[in-house]
C-alpha cells in the first residue's frame, strides 16, 4: 500500500516536480524531497522554482550550512531581482543570519531584499520582520550599524488600505516595525486607533476583534523594546502571545516578534537582577 511519501509520476514537467517536491517537504519526507530536488535540477540547474524547493528544503531539515551554499551558488549565477529569486533571497539571508554570517545576511538585505520590497507589497512583511529580526539580535544600532530602515517607509502608507478595508496584520505589524524604527509615532498612534475600531482579516482560526486586540499589543510591545523599555515590552508581547496563532498558519512569519519577546523578557530579567542587592 503506498504511503503519504510516495512521488507520483509527473513526467518531465518541472513545475510539477516542484509543486510535489513542496508537498514532501511538508510532510517532511526529507529523503523523497531531496531526490526530487536533484531531478529538477538534472532538468535545468539554475531554475529558480527548483532553487525554491532546494532552499525550503534547507530550512526545514536544518542543513543550513549546505542551503547557503546552494543558495549563494544559485543567487550568484542567476538574476536574484528576477521572480521567485527575490524571495530565495530573503530566505537566504535568513540562513545566513541563523548561522551568524550577519555581514553576508545584511548584505543580501541590503542589496536585494529590502530595496525590491519597497515595490513589491508581497515581500514587504517579510523583508521588514528580517530586518527587525536582525536588530533584535543586535547587529543594527546595537552594534552601531545603521539598517536600511528609511527605505522601507512609503509615503503615504498608512497601513489602512480604505475605509472599507484592513490590512494583513502581519502587514500591518511590517508597516509599525518601519515607522517604529525611523521615529514615526503618528502613523504608528493612528494604526493602533484605527485597530480599535476595524477588524483585520479574520484567519478563520478566531474573531477580528480578537485579533485587532493581539496586533495593537505586538505594536505596543515592539515599540516599548525599541525605546529599551523591556519590562513593558515583555509585559505587551505576553499578553499578545497566546493570539500569535492566529495571526498566521505559518509559524516561522513570527520569528521577529517571537525574538522581540524572549530578549525582552531576558533583558527585563537581567535589570531585576542587577537591581537585588549584593
């Protein structure tokens, strides 16, 4: 009887081979997943939807260290500004800053993945959630680099699409990342009143209000982090956590706030610490 790993025969046809080899790296076939990557690529070495794959696979197994490679390799020998590429970037330099590569991962930041979100709105959230995933861990004004934050504030952006409308919350959170970090408190004061009285989109798994609720602590506990308030950070994020679920079916689209909330509570600690007496 055949099991949930089994490859179906697509034939020679790459975009199924991708879509099939996705399939098995979710269910975490990681052996039939690989096999299938090596197919695409004895078709054509430098797709980018294969490249795709390859980097998914990576990640979700682990072998960070062989997916930068591959992915530098496949980067440095294509067009990184064309298509799926953009979005191999991000995930390239998301590697490369979980294996402590900071200068390469904000130099791929830098080059590609920040400047080609200011017009590409579907890489937006996750070009700015990296980008504040990478101050977090203290190699931005930390450790006095200067990110590229200004780049990713658009004129006019209110993350309010109408009056009929509501953002993504995690586009929604991207946007007060932005307008926290080059000092923007009237944009960030008038997302958090417009959460009070709109929904964003509903994901199914529990109500707008609910999730207005979560969205307006996150933003309030990034930006008592960022103006080193820790304990209040800790404090927000908290009480924003048990709704993080609902946010999102994709846990890892998080990393930045999860991030946020374990250095503030760290952080938060460490000053009680030092406030006992000796």
């Amino acid at each position: 009887m055949p099991n949930e790993c089994d490859t179906p025969t697509h034939g020679d046809e790459i975009e199924a081979m991708v879509t099939e080899a996705m399939r098995l790296i979710g269910l975490r076939c990681f052996a039939d997943a690989r096999s299938l990557v090596e197919r695409i690529e004895g078709f054509d070495p430098v797709n980018n939807w294969g490249a795709h794959a390859r980097i998914h696979l990576h990640i979700d197994e682990g072998s960070l260290d062989e997916g930068a490679t591959r992915g530098i390799a496949h980067l440095t020998a294509t067009d990184p500004f064309e298509g799926i590429n953009v979005h191999n970037a991000m995930h390239l330099a998301t590697i490369l800053l979980d294996l402590g590569r900071v200068d390469e991962s904000v130099a791929w930041q830098e080059r590609v993945v920040v400047p080609v979100a200011e017009t590409m709105p579907m890489q937006y959230p996750s070009a700015t959630h990296l980008l504040w995933r990478t101050e977090v861990a203290g190699h931005g004004r930390a450790s006095g680099r200067a990110l590229p934050w200004e780049i990713l504030v658009r004129p006019g952006a209110t993350a309010l699409h109408g009056p009929d409308d509501a953002p993504d919350p995690l586009e929604a959170i991207a946007h007060a990342m932005a307008w926290i970090a080059n000092g923007d408190g009237a944009r960030r004061e008038a997302l958090l009143g417009a959460l009070m009285h709109r929904g964003l989109k509903d994901s199914g798994q529990q109500g707008a209000t609910a999730n207005d609720t979560t969205v307006a602590q996150i933003v309030e506990g990034l930006y008592r982090w960022w103006e080193g308030d820790f304990a209040e950070a800790a404090a927000a994020l908290s009480a924003a956590h048990s709704g993080f679920g609902a946010l999102t079916q994709y846990p890892g689209q998080l990393a930045a706030i999860e991030a946020t909330l374990d250095d503030a509570r760290a952080r938060a600690q460490g000053a009680l610490m030092e406030a006992v007496p000796k």
